[in-house]
C-alpha cells in the first residue's frame, strides 16, 4: 500500500505543480498585454510620423531598430518620448528630444551673437524693441547651418513637425535671465509684409538647452482648463517647464488651414537662474534665410 500512496501523493503534486506554471504564465501574459499594447502604439506613431522602421535589433516594446543606422541616430528613436498634451491648440512634448551635447553644442554657438530680443511690428513688418519681451537671442546664420549638428537637428525637427526643412526659418538661440519674459503672443503673423518669403508661420518647435532656472514656463492660456504654474503664480491653462533636452511642438495654424487663436502662449518670468532655449518657427513654403535679429 506504500508504494500506491506514494505514486498518489507524487501525482497530485505534479498535477499542482503544472497547474502552478501554467497560472504563472496565464499572469505573465496579462501582465504583457499593456506593454505589448503600448508597443503597437508607438509602432504606429512612428509609422504615421513617416519614421523608417528596422528589423534588426528590438527597442523597448519590441519596436524595431537598426544598430549603427545614421538615420535613427539623427532622429533619437532609442530616446524620444511623445505625448500630446492638447488638441485644441496642438501642442505636443518631445521629451529627450536634444542631447545634453547638442544642446551645449547650441548654446556655445549662440552666446557669442546674442542681442536684445525685438518682436515684429503688426503694421509694418519690421522688427522692433518692446517691453513685453526682454530676453536676449540671435539667429544661426547660413554657416552656422552647415554645421553638422545643426543640420542633424533641423532634420529631426522637419520629421517630427512634418514640415520640409526648406520651410524651417534658421533656428533661434534665445537667453533668459532673471526676471526676464515674453508677454503672451501669437507666433503667426498678423501683417502681410512677412508673407511674402515663405508664407504664414503654421508651427513652432520650442527646444530647451538648460533646466537650471526656477520659472521660465512656456504658458498656454488656451490649452487646458486645469491650473498650472506660470512664473511663481497659479493660473488657469497648460504650462511645460524648461528641462533640458526637452521640446515643444505646438502649431499655429489650425486643421482648417486659418491661425489658431488658441496657441497664444507666454514665456514665463525667469524667478532665478538662467534659461537658454532655441526655437524654430516653419512656413507654408520654403524660407529664404535673410539676416535679423528678432
């Protein structure tokens, strides 16, 4: 009778111990379900961004991707994060979208050129000083573009914008220090001179060289019925603190083709510290780089 008890004994363990395993691997496979799920969203953000796909090497949710591939590279697939953070206007976090080496590598090529910001006059076009923006900037000139690095950037921007390099004005290297701003504004323009090389402004691409400064936010009054931080006050919309690497994409125009009212945004007041950011505005058409300081 022993050996009869003993055989019922080992079978009725081996029947829990197979059912054990089974159970685990029923649980590991809901437990990979969002992950899986989340793989085949970004899969299709990259295929709806126009991205190349690979089939080499396995990202992070099994997204494929080439080792050594330059273009993937250039774009920071391993490393981009998107989230949209309104539809109404369309703005979007690309977080991780510099280096820490591009953006030093920007910051030292615009230090030497920096001049007070001006803004565009309504009625004639030009650009002129105002109180409402007192931070310091300069544009990257023609040379400046055939830097490698750069050329690399303005590349990553034209694909994830969608928007041709050839219609990227020449980036912007922008300063703030403390207790500087840029009142609320449009990016699109509202006189008619400006039209003329290049067409309207449809979309902005907000990079952030340093995270070093307490306030700064780029404020959308327009883009979320919460309450967010805009320079040390609590106020009514959306805002997205400055940390390095990180950018915004918002657009100025909206679905219908008119200007969206809604992107009115505003560079909050540096509280201290020292905020370093570079913008790129796109058009309608191709831009023809002429040298301003704006």
């Amino acid at each position: 009778m022993v050996p009869i008890t003993m055989k019922f004994v080992f079978g009725l363990l081996s029947f829990a111990t197979v059912g054990l395993i089974i159970g685990s691997i029923s649980q590991l496979a809901l437990l990979r379900q969002p992950e899986d799920s989340l793989g085949k969203n970004l899969h299709s953000y990259y295929v709806a961004m126009g991205l190349r796909i690979f089939e080499d090497v396995k990202l992070p949710f099994g997204i494929p991707f080439r080792k050594n591939d330059k273009e993937a590279e250039i774009l920071r697939l391993r490393y981009i994060k998107p989230e949209v953070l309104s539809w109404s206007p369309r703005i979007i976090l690309l977080r991780n979208f510099l280096s820490m080496e591009e953006c030093e590598y920007l910051k030292a090529l615009g230090y030497p050129g920096l001049q007070s910001s001006r803004v565009i006059d309504g009625k004639t076009g030009k650009s002129v000083d105002s109180k409402g923006r007192t931070s310091s900037g300069m544009f990257l000139s023609s040379k400046d573009r055939l830097h490698p690095m750069v050329q690399e950037i303005e590349r990553r921007i034209s694909i994830y914008a969608q928007v041709p390099v050839e219609n990227g004005e020449p980036l912007q290297i922008l300063r703030y220090e403390e207790n500087q701003f840029y009142e609320t504004h449009f990016d699109y323009f509202t006189d008619t001179h400006n039209f003329k090389n290049g067409g309207q402004r449809i979309a902005t691409m907000l990079m952030y060289l340093s995270d070093d400064a307490e306030g700064g936010e780029t404020y959308f009054p327009k883009g979320g019925s919460g309450e967010c931080n805009c320079g040390g006050k609590i106020v009514e919309g959306l805002s997205v603190k400055p940390i390095k690497g990180n950018a915004v994409l918002f657009w100025s125009m909206g679905l219908s083709g008119q200007s969206d009212r809604n992107s009115v945004h505003k560079a909050c007041e540096v509280l201290s510290g020292t905020k370093w950011s570079a913008v790129k505005w796109m058009r309608q058409r191709a831009f023809h780089q002429v040298q301003r300081v704006i």
